[in-house]
C-alpha cells in the first residue's frame, strides 16, 4: 500500500512539472505591420473614406450685390412717406376698368349651370357648397329612397323618388335604406327604376347637363354603354361637359369587365378625357371625365 501511495505522489509531481515548464517556455506571436496614422482619414483606426479637398463654392453675382448693402440703422426715427391715396385709387382704376369692360359683355358669367345628382345618399354637402360657390345653378336629383333624400335635395333643387337604369321597371339596387328604418347600412331593394336617356331628355328636357355626379352603388352599369359616342343620349340630342363617376364593381363583380370595356371605348370614341382616377375601395373606383368634343361644353369651362 505504502508503495502505490509513493507510485501516485511521484506521477503527480512530474505533470506538474511538466505543465509548469510548459508555461515558461516563450511563445513567438505572429507579426504584424503597423499602419501609419494620418489625420486625412476621417475614422479613427486611420482606414476609411478620403474626402476630397473642398471645392470653392461660386455665389450668384446678386448674391456679392446684396452683401454689400447698407445695414440698416435702427437708432433713428425714420419719417414714413404719405401715400396719395387718390392718385393710387385713380391708377388702381384705370388697371381694372379695361379688364371689367372686358368681361362685362360676356354671357358666360351670366349663363345658366345645369347639375344632375344620380344616387343622393343622404348627403348633399358637396351640392350646398356648390351652390353657394355657383347660385346660377339648377339641381336636379334622383334617388329611390324617399327620405330624408327629398327633404335635404329639395332645400335647393328638385327631387326625383326612382333610381335610375337602363330600362323601366322594377331592379334590386343596393340601397341606404330609410332614416325612420332601424339598420343604417346599405341593403339590397327593389325599386322603381326610369331609363337615363328617358330622365334627361323626357322628363327633365335638357340638352345639355354641365355637371353630372353618378354614384349608385353598382346601378352605374346598367347604363354606361349610353355615354358612349352615337348612343341613346346622342340619339335624344342630350350632352353631358363633365361627370364624376364612382363605380362598383366590388358589389356587382361582372361589372368590372363592364368597366374595363366603357374606358377602352371612351379612349376609342375620343369625346372625353378621363382625370383623376383613384381607387378608393376595393373594387370601388372613381373618374373624372370631360367632354372635350362638345364646342360649348369647351366654351364653357376651358376658354
């Protein structure tokens, strides 16, 4: 026993000495170069971007002009020059009395504006301020739910309680239904349904509509293809200078081929211009069109 202790100890002893001679043995390290520092390094390490010299910045010749002006002294009174407030009123009026005689003549400021509203919705905001901004105006609006439609359109046009379609007769339209009914969202209903061609030339008379704006919920393709040049509206001697137009095909999906055909024949027939279109909802789009082929409507709104 006494000669395995001693067999243990002595093994012991000499990996330590092993281990200790190891540590004391120097250890060459690699070199490596040292990089020269230069302040024209914008790092700190002395690697990085060189920026190029500054380059002399040339100033607009008004610019060495006003740098010489005389600053202005603030310690003294200055008399304040008197306005001749006649002879300015007599220059003011011989500049504005050529440009009033100009258009004092002219029968545009004085004509008559016709505005179609198809699909009311319960808000007539955008027609009151029209109406404010163009009190020639006259309004008429058509809308199948009665209610409150006909108490906000009738405060300044007149009211029509149908829809408006391709043909007469009754049509599922989607609808916002009655303020008295429970629900405020829009449903599905049928209801009386008068041809366009028929509204504008039949009942309301007109020949020419100056502004139109058709939204009704997915009903605009029941009648799209009579905008067209050589239609129905063409036919009655009826035209329109300038609609807004919101379709939907997101609530009648075979319209968005309806859609797509109505624009390729626009850019065919060449009689509007189509501006501002914007997606507002899916399947929801809305267009600005301008009748670009009617002299009058050219007259009216663009000369």
């Amino acid at each position: 026993m006494a000669v395995f202790l001693f067999v243990m100890i002595s093994t012991l002893n000499r990996s330590q000495q092993e281990m200790d001679s190891k540590r004391s043995d120097p250890v060459e390290l690699p070199k490596t170069e040292k990089k020269e520092l230069t302040t024209d390094w914008d790092t700190l390490d002395g690697v990085g971007y060189r920026f190029a010299k500054d380059k002399e910045i040339v100033m607009d010749p008004r610019f060495e002009e006003l740098e010489k002006l005389p600053t202005c002294d603030l310690t003294v009174d200055k008399t304040s020059q008197k306005i001749d407030i006649p002879k300015l009123m007599d220059s003011f009026q011989d500049c504005i009395r050529p440009i009033v005689n100009e258009w004092k003549n002219d029968l545009k400021a004085k004509e008559e504006n016709i505005m179609v509203t198809l699909g009311i919705g319960h808000d007539t905001m955008a027609e009151e301020k029209l109406n404010r901004t163009l009190p020639n105006t006259k309004f008429f609006g058509a809308d199948p739910i009665i209610e409150p439609n006909r108490q906000l359109y009738t405060a300044f046009g007149k009211y029509f309680p149908f829809a408006i379609g391709k043909k007469p007769g009754f049509t599922k339209f989607r609808v916002l239904p009655n303020q008295n009914q429970r629900t405020r969202k829009y449903q599905y209903q049928d209801v009386t349904t008068i041809p366009l061609t028929y509204f504008l030339s039949d009942i309301l008379g007109l020949e020419q509509i100056d502004i139109a704006w058709i939204d009704i919920e997915g009903g605009e393709f029941e009648f799209l293809d009579q905008l067209h040049k050589g239609g129905p509206l063409d036919e009655k001697g009826v035209s329109i200078c300038q609609f807004n137009l919101e379709v939907h095909s997101k609530f009648h999906p075979p319209g968005a081929q309806i859609y797509h055909d109505f624009v390729f024949k626009v850019l065919e027939d060449r009689r509007y211009v189509f501006l501002k279109p914007a997606h507002s909802d899916s399947g929801v789009h809305r267009m600005f069109f301008f009748n670009l082929e009617n002299e009058k409507c050219v007259r009216k709104f663009l000369q």
